[in-house]
C-alpha cells in the first residue's frame, strides 16, 4: 500500500479525528444505556404476560391512565398480538381476552373496579414497580 | 451479526461499482450513494423474504456468501485498488480540519438531544412496525385498523432497516435506531457536501456542513429517529444525480435518480408524492432525450413493484384515500379550508424558513432559478401538500400544527443545496472566498 489517502491532512490526523467522533458516538450509546423508558418497563412486566398469549391473539386494553402513550407502549411490548382499545369497555364482547394495565402512580376509578369486579376468570399477572398488567376473559 | 457483514460485504460491491461507473471521483460521495442503495435493496430483499416466509438464518447467510462471493469475484477482476485510494474532495489541510470539526460537532449535539425510543413518532409508529417485522409468521398482524394508531398503511424502509439489524441481534436494542438515525443525518451532510465537492464548489460544499450543522434545519427532526431525514437524504441523492447528469456516466445517473426517487416512495408515503412530481419533471426536461428517461423508468422499477405489493397486497387503504367521495366535494369546495391552510403557510414558510425564502428568493431573482427543475418540483410540492391538508379527514389545526415542520424538513435539505449549486454555477464564489484570503 503506498499512500492510503493523497489528501493534504496527515493519515494519523484524520484518524484521531474520526476516533473522537467515534469516542462522541459511544458516549451516546452509553447515555442511552443508562436511561430509562416507560418503553422497557412495560417490555419487562409483559414479558411474563407473553407465553399465555398466541401471537394471533386480540387484547383488549383496560387501564386506568387514559393517556395514549401508555396504550401504544402497551402494544409495543406486546407484538405480535394486537391490543385494541375499545372507546367503552362495555362493547368489549364476551369471552374475549382484556388486558388489564395498571399505572400504579394512579387511583384505580369505582367504575374500573366494578368492571374488573364482574369478569370471569384471571389468567395470569406481573408487575413491576410503576405498572402491572393481568389477562382475564371477559364475561 | 451475519447480516451486518453481509450488508457490508454489499456495500463494498455497490461501491465498487460506483467508483468504476458512475465516474465521480469523490470516495464519499460514493460511499453514501452505494449505502443508501444497498440499504434499499436490503429494505427490498428483506421484504421479499417476509412475505416468501423465508427462513431469516437462510436469508443472511444466502446475503453473506452471495456478497462474500460477488466481493471476491470483483476483487479478482481487479475493481478495486487499494494501492491509492484518493478521498477526490481536494480540500486543503485546513479545510478538512474544518470539515471534520464540524461532523465531530454533529455528532456532539447529536448525542446530547437523542432519546432512548426517540420521540413520540419513532416509537410509535417506526420502531412499533419494526417489531412486528420480526416475527416472520406473524408480522401481516400488523396490517389492521384495529391498531389505526399506528398508520400501518406506512412504507417499511426505516422499520425494515430495523428490524433487519434487530433480528440479527437477537433482540430489540434502542440503540440500532439511534444509530441509523445518526447515519442518515451524517450521509444526509456528507451526501450534500460531498457533491458540491465533486462539481468543485469546496468552499461551498463546507458552507452547506455549517448551515445543517449550526441550525436546527436537521437537528430537531435527526435525533428524533423519526423516517423524515431518511426521506430528505433519498430525495436529495435523486437531485444528485440530476445535478451531476452532464458530468457523470449517462446510463448509470439516470438509472440511479430513478431508483432513488421511486425509492422515497418506499420511505414514506409523502415519497410518492416526491416521485410522482419528480418524474413529471423530469420528463419534461429531458422530453429530448429518450434514452435518459427510459433508463429512469428502468431504475424505477424495482422499488415500484416494492411499493405496489406492499400497498396492494398488505397495506390497509390510506386515511384520506379512504375518505368518502362526499366527503372530498365538501372539503374542496370549503373555502375557510384554503383560508386556514394558506395562513398557515405564510405565517409559517416566513418564520421558520427564512434561511430558505433568503436563498429562493435570491437565487431566482440573481440566477434565474426559476428556470431550474429543483424549484418547480419544490413548488409542486408544497402544492400537492396544500391539496393533502385541504382533503385530510383530521382537524386542520392538529394536522398542520404536527406534520407542517416535518413537510419543510422533506424540502428544505434539496432546496438548500440545489440553490448552493446554482451559486456555484453562476458566481465565482471559490474565487471570490480566494481574494478575500488574500486580502486578509
């Protein structure tokens, strides 16, 4: 190899330069590491949820934050089975999967706790410390 | 990792390729082109294999030894050389101090606004279709809308690039999105900088790395690892090719501009859009040259058979294509829509592109750019948007307010450097930065 680069600039030159991008590039994957996501939380709590389910399954999400953003993450940490979210709970139909999620920073609403109260049977629950999620078969 | 090193391997062809055909000399400039190429046939092939429900092991290793093989076989046929390798960007020493300052600078403000999961459309919507690209017998269960949040009418470029390196992986590491991200927003720089090198407008192509650099241009939309800055970086490489097409290879550029084009289609669906005024374009400017238009129709299509067995055979109907027919003769013939959209344009192209109206206004009215496809497709384009938002089925002050800014972040980027071209075709620009030199 005679000249790798015929460039003005030093070869050890740009090389130290691409070492400090490369050195500001795991910094990043460092930082990122380190930071926490409503995202890996709930991946963590439905990890335990996963085996009771078939990838074709259809979910019905309950919760008592009605904010979206748990929702979706709900579905993320889910795939491949689908959560749907029904504008009322009652519509949901009979003998179908819920997928309870509890942000535990919340009050659980009365009309939540009558709801859950009047389902048929639990299949299985985890939690962790922010949220917990149950699968049941509704009524 | 087999598929990292088969990508690679893929890369190294395609750059080989490039470097003996396409006839820049500029190694970056190939490098980003044959990337984004590989990356988009990966995206393709990847695809191909989800819905032949082909085994993920055989694909990567029929990637790998078909690339190791093609590599070696090229090597053979002497393609590359690594006796000399010229970077062909003929800076100065100073200048290339200045360049990589300014990527390490990049990569800096890069790292302090990046998320873990990005921001609220990368995960929802990119990273979410990612994960469900990784079970290859279940990934169709994204197709429903019964999860309409989601937009699973998308395109899968972003999400199959993802999923690609996840499924490699073995899990879903936050960081392989980060990373594409970063890569994009770097070759979306380097893409630009690199051409403006190779038509030898160097002091122009350092400029355009300092605008993107110092602006929030590119960076509120690169961290967010949303698909947008890969949708600008595939419609500026079409523009390089326009760019380059009288100095370049005559067959390879013209094929390569369609490629990328459709290619945009497959990013997002704002890239039909792009590839459908684009073509139109560049039909009527190359109307005389037959041979150019038929080798851009050829390099279109792979990506539009993509794109047509994805929307026709997967994808659930877009939302305002599944809008009533009724529905569409009240909203056009709605004045108040057009009042509140065309407000929201002025107020907005004024305030938050003035760097853009600065270089438009002045390069139309010193150089005549108004004579010049990048403008007229530019123009086109914020046309066909005002026409989206007049029929969209959602509110117009929620529409606008949150897809407005990412619609300029689709122009902006090839606005901005088909203008410095035209400053560099027009002015004596290299020059002129020469005397002041001296003179100091």
């Amino acid at each position: 190899m005679r000249r790798l680069f015929y460039e003005p600039m030093k070869k050890t030159e740009l090389f130290v330069w691409i070492l400090l991008i490369v050195i500001a590039m795991c910094v990043l994957g460092l930082r990122i590491s380190c930071q926490s996501n409503a995202i890996d939380e709930l991946e963590k709590v439905s990890s335990g949820i996963q085996p009771r389910i078939t990838p074709a399954s259809y979910l019905y999400y309950v919760s008592n934050n009605a904010s979206p953003e748990l929702y979706y993450k709900t579905q993320f940490s889910l795939i491949p089975a689908r959560v749907v979210k029904k504008k009322n709970w009652m519509e949901i139909p009979a003998d179908s999967s819920i997928l309870l999620v509890i942000d535990r920073k919340m009050a659980l609403p009365d009309t939540l706790s009558d709801f859950l109260f009047a389902q048929r049977r639990v299949f299985c629950a985890d939690s962790v410390p922010n949220y917990s999620m149950t699968l049941m078969v509704s009524r | 990792m087999i598929i990292l090193v088969a990508l690679f391997l893929w890369w190294m062809v395609a750059f080989g390729g490039f470097c003996r055909y396409s006839s820049f000399k500029n190694v970056i400039l190939n490098g980003v082109l044959s990337l984004w190429m590989t990356g988009a046939l990966a995206s393709f092939l990847f695809f191909f294999s989800l819905i032949g429900h082909v085994n993920f092991m055989v694909f990567q290793w029929s990637l790998l030894l078909l690339g190791g093989g093609c590599l070696a076989f090229l090597w053979r046929r002497h393609w590359f050389s690594l006796k000399e390798i010229p970077l062909g960007m003929g800076l100065t020493a100073l200048q290339t101090r200045l360049l990589m300052a300014m990527l390490l600078v990049f990569t800096i403000l890069f790292s302090v606004g990046a998320d873990r999961w990005g921001e609220w459309d990368a995960w929802a919507i990119w990273m979410l279709h990612a994960k469900f690209l990784l079970f290859e017998n279940h990934f169709t269960n994204l197709f429903t809308n019964d999860i309409f949040f989601t937009h699973p009418d998308y395109p899968l470029m972003l999400s199959s690039l993802i999923a690609f390196v996840w499924k490699s992986l073995g899990h879903s590491s936050p960081v392989v999105p980060l990373v594409v991200a970063y890569v994009t927003g770097l070759s979306l720089l380097l893409g630009m900088a690199a051409s403006l090198f190779e038509l030898t407008y160097r002091k122009l192509g350092l400029a355009i790395v300092f605008v993107f650099t110092f602006s929030n241009l590119l960076f509120s939309f690169s961290h967010s690892q949303y698909a947008d800055t890969l949708l600008s970086l595939f419609i500026v490489c079409s523009f390089v090719f326009y760019h380059h097409r009288n100095t370049g290879n005559a067959a390879l550029l013209p094929l390569m501009a369609g490629f990328f084009a459709a290619s945009a289609g497959w990013v997002k669906n704002e890239g039909l859009l792009f590839f459908g005024l684009f073509s139109c374009f560049y039909l009527v400017y190359n109307v005389k040259h037959f041979r150019r238009i038929l080798l851009y129709g050829v390099g279109a299509l792979l990506p539009l058979v993509v794109i047509f067995i994805f929307k026709m055979g997967y994808a659930p109907a877009n939302d305002i294509v599944a809008s009533d027919a009724d529905g569409y003769v009240a909203k056009l013939t709605d004045v108040s829509r057009y009042l509140v959209v065309g407000e929201y344009y002025y107020k907005n192209l004024l305030s938050g592109s003035q760097l853009l109206l600065l270089l438009v206004v002045g390069a139309v009215f010193a150089f005549r750019w108004y004579r010049e496809m990048p403008l007229w497709v530019g123009g086109a384009m914020l046309a066909g948007y005002f026409g989206i938002y007049i029929l969209s089925p959602y509110g117009l002050d929620w529409h606008l307010g949150t897809s407005f800014n990412r619609l300029m972040h689709h122009l902006t980027p090839f606005l901005i450097y088909s203008a410095f071209v035209c400053i560099g075709q027009h002015t004596n620009f290299e020059t002129l930065c020469v005397r002041l030199d001296s003179k100091q």
